[in-house]
C-alpha cells in the first residue's frame, strides 16, 4: 500500500524552509500533499486562492506531490481522503511544544493517525512565514528566503513603509 | 486557619483539565474557589455570564468549591476576599515561562501572596481551550475533552464551517 | 573606531528592566541609541510620539545614550546609520528563541551585523512592558516596575476598570 | 524501492515507551533495524549481549522487524548497511535539543542521511530507561513500565537497598 | 486531617534556595518533613549523616518541620509513613522537565500521591547545591548561598584549589 | 579605557564553533583572553597543557587575542587581572539555561562583572566539544568540526574502536 503523507500549513506565504520539508518528504513517502488552509487570520497577506496557486507552483517541480485546499478541521479532512500521517517541521523548541500538542489531541480526533517530524535544516531554522511577512511590509527583500514564485508576487505589492515594525 | 485557594483563568470554555485541576486542589487544600476572569478578548466564544454558568456547574460537585466574579486586578480581589494562596496548572513549558513570570509579579504586587502549581495528568497535557474553542467552530467533536455541562453548551452553537482553520 | 551599539524596541512603554540594560549596556560601549519602534499594535497604549519622549527622559540620565524614532525595517535604518552592533535583554527562553531567529535573520539581512545579548538582572526576570500595561489598565499600582518619567503619564490615564483581564 | 528505518538506542533497559516507536514505526515503514548501541556507561545495569536479546525478543513479535548490534558511529554503520533513515521518538524538550544536534551533526556525516520523528504517546511522555533502571535498583515494581521480557530479568537482579537514591 | 507534606532531596547542601521552600511550605501546610536522600553520587560533600544534621539545624527553626533520612525509593517510604503530598521547587524549565516526569511517574508508583510545586524566589533563582560545592571546593566564598550552619561546616574543609574547574 | 573581554571554556577540544565566537568577540571588544580551565572531568581528551597549546595556535591568528591557564575559580582570576566582561556563545536553550544561571551567581560573588552573550551562528548550532570527542573516539573524521591545528592532534590518536558509543 503507497504512504501518501499530508503537509498542511497556512503557507502565508510557502518559504524555503516549507519547500526543504516538502522535498525531503517526497522522497521519503510515495506521495505528500501540501494542504493549504483558509487560515484564521483576518487580513493575510495572501489570499486564500493566492496560496494554493503558490504552492501549486512548487509542486509542479515534484512527480508526487499534490496540493489540497483545507477548509474545516484537518482530521475530518484526512479521514475523507483517507490519509494517516501528517508531516510537520520542526524548528524550534516553541515549535514542538506546539507540534505536540497537535499530535496528540489529533491523535484523540483521529485514532489511527501518525504525525511525523523532521528537523528543520539548519540554514532555515530562523525562517518563518511571519518573518517573512514582516520584512516584506517594511520593504525589505525577501527573495532569499521564498522560492521565485512567490518573490515575483511579493514585489508586485506595494511596501507599507508607514507600518514601521521593529525587527 | 483554614486554607483557601484561588483558581483563577478566563475558562473560554472550562475544560476536563481544569476540572482534573480543580479536583485535585480541592482534596489538598480546605476550600477552592475558582476565579473567572472577564477576559481580554474581543470574541470571547462564552460571554462572562456563561462561562460563570459553567464553572458553577461543575463546581456544585464538590462541597469545597465555589465561583466568583473576577473584574480587574487578580491581586487586589484576592486581598479583598484575604486570599493568600493561588494555584495554577502547568502542562508545558510555555505555560512554565508564563507561570513563573505571573508568581513573581504577583508577589510584587501583594507579598503575602503563594503560588502553588500543580502538574497536569497526562491525559490533559494537550488540552487547552482555545484548541478545544476551535475545534468546536469547525465542527469537530470535543465531547471528549470538556465537562457534559460544557458540551451541551458547544452543541447547540452553530458551526462555523467557512473559517477553515488548520490544526 | 568608535562602538555603538543600538538597542531596538517599542518601549510601550520603557520598563525599569530596559533601564538596567541600557545602563549596563552604555557602560560596556561608546555610545548606545535606544531605537524606539513605531510599533504594529492596532492600540498601543503611549503613542509613537509619547514612547520618544520617556525614552529621551531617560537618556538624559547618560553622556552617551540617544534616541532615534526607528520607521521601517531596523538592519535598514542601522545600515543608514552605520551601526553595526545590536544590544538585547534577555529574561526568558521564549526571549532567548525570539531573539535567535531575529539574530540570524538580521545577520542574512545585514551580514556586517552583530546581535548582542545581555541577561536581564534577576529582580527584572519577571518584568515586561505587556505586563505593566496590563496592570495599569486595571487601576494596579506599576511605580515600582516603571522609571518616574513613565509612572507620571501612566497615572494621568483612567484606569479601564471594566476590562476585567485576569493575572 | 523499500524504505528502511534504524531506531538506534542503547536501550538499557528496553522500555514500553520504546516498544511504543518501534510499533509506530513498523507500521509506517517497510521494515524497522533495532541498533543495540554498545554503549559510554561504565556500568550499564544489563550487558550489550543480554541488551541484544532483549530487543530480538520484542522484534519476533513484527514481520518487519530486526536486531543489530551497533559498535563505532552510527552514520558509519548505517552507510555499510545503506540505510537511510534514523527514527527516533520524542518525549520532552531536553530530548527535542539533543535529537536536533544529533540530526544536525549527522547530516554533516552521512548528507544522504534523513531523521524522522515521532512523539512520544502521552501515556509514556514520563518514560526513561533510566529511570526504569533507578526504581528497579531501588527495589521498586517496574513491570508496568518494560515489556514482559525485560521484566523476568530485572526481577532476578537483587535490589540495591544500600543505593538510597531519592525520586 | 492534617496535611503533612514531604520536602524530599540530596541537600548536599541545603542552601538558601532550599530554606526559602521549606519555610513557604511550612506556612502552607500543617508540616513539612525534610526527606534527606541517601544520594547515588559517588562523592557527595557531605556524608549522609553530615546532610541530615544541617537539615535539622534548620528544622530547628520551624515547629512543624522535622528531617527524615530516605534510603530507597521515596514513594515507598511515603506509603509506609503516610504522607500523600510531595513539594518541590522550580527554578528553572530544566527543573520543570524533571519535576514533571517525576510528578507522572511517582504517581503510577503510587496513585495517591500529590506533587505540589513552588516557583524559586526571584534571588534564589540561580542557586544549585551543585554550584555551592563547585564555588567551595575552588576556594570561593558561599556563606551569601547558605544558612549558617552549612557555612560553618564548609569553611572547616580545605579548599581544592588543583582541581581548577571553570565557572 | 580598553574593553578586554574574557572568554572561558574548557576546550577539550576548542572547535570551530568557538573559533566563529573568538573572532566575533574580537571584533567588537578591544582584546579578548582565551581562559582554558583545568576542567572537572577526571578523563579529558587532552591534557590542560595541550588545551593551552591548540588555544594558543588559534589566538596567533589575531592581533588582539591572547591565552591564559585557569585555575581556581573564574571571578578570582579575573579580579587578579582586572577584567569585568565575561563572554560566552549560546547555541541551545539548555545552553541559554546555564549561562542564566552563571551569569547571576557570578554577579553575585564580582559585581562588577558583566557577562556577554553572543548566539552560535546557524552552521555551529549543532557542534561542541563533547559530540567531537565522541565522534573521534568512534573513528568518524572530525576534520571539518575543528581548525586544522587540533585535527592533526586528533589524528594522532588511535581510534577506541571498542568503546561502541551511539550517536
């Protein structure tokens, strides 16, 4: 039987470090598929529609990885899809606090599901999606830290330089 | 003397942790009455009026427990009522950092007051009420996790299926 | 060459345990400029103009403290200036992980630059600027957490008893 | 091509908890090498051999489960065996920053080398091998800690009362 | 009932950490017995007999403190006397990682035990037994770390100024 | 007035983690001293006299940077050569912990001295002297962990083939 693995995420937007675990995954399991969800947060900087065609983007570089997009709870959706294991990075010891929370009560949501982990590689482990968020709203150039597909969409936004953030 | 401790939190809703908590506190110290606080958050998915409902609830189980109020300052209501004593529960090292931050100032605040914390059973390391908050917003089950007078209360929301949030 | 060091913050407002890194910090290098944020808070409770003004209260205090408004990204400004050391306090693990991304990040951003770090004196572990806004907001004395110029302004603001948060 | 996962330890003694990861691991990959690591203690509570045969009585259980001994470096052995992937399992923090350095230094190794984790079950997060080993020496009951195997030999050792170590 | 809560360690040596506990113990409780554990370190500083006389020196002090000596493991000995609440101290997140797992596995060893824990005092938050012995034994002067009569003893050894360990 | 920092360690062996912070802190202070302490551990890997040496061979590529023996406690040998900055590179937050500690309790017996952090860039984080001990003693090429002056003393020592540690 393939073990197809779910990698979900916001990706608001998909980073370097998201696609160091993407292509690492892919070659450990037959299949991943990035699921992108609608995300709480009230003004993301990308749209949902915006982020799939991202991670969209990415994934055409892969013969076995696909993208869904994750609007409710992630185990009901997996349960529909019939996938057991979930892929999460890790980077940082508040990651893990967080991951494993997330384990366990998607463990009590969804008996039969497996979270694996992977360590982030260590030129991405200062790398988030806020960060990069941030930076980009000040102006700053993040093409290092995204793939291009995403850079490209990021310089066609206007810089905020009235946010004046601190980092 | 007799020695009464406070418990205090937003109980957004109150959880089976909590209740493991409360419990517990209540077979170690004299009397045990639980704070809800009228929180800082905008939404809150319980009014203040509920979530004192609730903690009632579980309260009349115990003959050493009662509920009240809390507007303001922690500290100043506990002078006002000669508590002396506030036990927390810990189930994480975030929740350690916070804990540790709120002792100390606490105790600039109104020196006679002690912190005492409690560890988390195992079975409640994962839980927390903004998890089981949304859990139930994009309809997932949470029976499990909160007393049956909390879980009646979550029933009768209406999901709320478009906010498409990850966990 | 001269060794200046800035120290970034929004300093909403400045906290006793900044004025114990500044003055140690002003005593380890030639000069220090306390860069004061303009801050992403929707509500912050001092304004931009307001946090200059007590930080320049406190630089008075040093021969060789000064303050710069910081609009835009901080290794940009620094560039500007010419800086190429940046001072933080550190109190806590969730601060010492912070603190990590932002020095490696900064360091990809503005490779001549070098973060570093200060541990916060013991009697200042607990203290942050959330914390005394939190407690003057529910009418708590904050004198003793805060330098005279900042408790002066705090007490001309009313306290939001009806906020009603729990610490 | 089939996916092996080492599970590398110097399991002194095997524990439930262990069991647990090599279960989860088995079920998610195609076959599963226990290496018995000689191991740094001067004196272990059981020898490398009695280590070796513990871990081979738990492995009849699976079809897809073995036994090494491991003597030298892990990536070294692991190269000669090419394998490449290393499970481990994660119970806390302190574990969450060797199994980082460790996953770090042995990429430097082995590039070709993935690590993969997975969460300790709550039900074992408290679970060491020495602590297994301590209550043992003190006398104390640890059949509901090691599987049965490892039971009957830790019942024919002669407690240590004179040790008088304190958890 | 009374409660009668247990203070167990290897106080080798008490220090003013350590009286800072057992005196905000003994103010909560109805009485606090100091558990001096036997130790499993090879070399401890002080004998046996030497650690339970300087826990009785300070027991002194208190009337509802008294110095027990643990040989074994310490749930056992709880059992046989009777007591069902264990206090310990937190200083730091490391303190916290193995106080939990203590706390959770003590309880499996012994269902009806509790473990309470207190937060360190903000002065006492850097003090260990483990750096007083380092500081004595390299000539350094502890009598700020410790009561008098641990003072009094480690004055009386003569300093080990060969070993040469850096602190 | 020169700022000389002080940079402590036991550098069995110094690495090239070290290495990255001695340049740093050269940078940015007037003169930095190597202190090499006699260390605890009853085995080292290389003798005090040979720590010195391979110190010493690193400091001569600097024009600032200087070694010294340390035996005894530091704050004593720093009062005797009037130096009041300590600096020390941070990599983990078990790391973070320790220095914590140190930096407060050596305040307490030096007030006047100052202790200063710098983070490991991200390509150290992993790497210290325990972990290129053990890779060494198992046989592994340790030559990119270390400058060449102490790769070639490594080399010179035969491998402890039987020793079996797992990394």
């Amino acid at each position: 039987m393939k073990k197809i693995v779910a990698y979900p995420g916001t990706f608001d937007p998909i980073t370097n470090g998201h696609l160091d675990i993407i292509r690492r995954g892919a070659n450990l399991f037959d299949g991943l598929v990035i699921f992108v969800a609608k995300s709480n947060e009230k003004h993301p900087l990308f749209t949902f529609e915006e982020r799939i065609e991202m991670a969209q983007c990415l994934a055409k570089e892969f013969n076995n990885v696909s993208v869904m997009p994750l609007e409710g709870l992630l185990t009901t959706c997996l349960k529909e899809n019939n996938i057991k294991v979930v892929l999460r990075g890790l980077r940082t010891m508040s990651d893990f606090e967080y991951e494993f929370q997330m384990a366990l009560i998607n463990k009590k949501l969804y008996p039969d599901l497996e979270t694996v982990l992977m360590m982030s590689s260590s030129e991405f482990v200062f790398l988030s999606s806020s960060l990069v968020r941030e930076i980009a709203l000040l102006g700053g150039d993040v093409s290092k830290f995204v793939p291009p597909c995403v850079g490209k969409r990021l310089k066609r936004r206007p810089a905020n330089n009235g946010r004046g953030l601190c980092i």
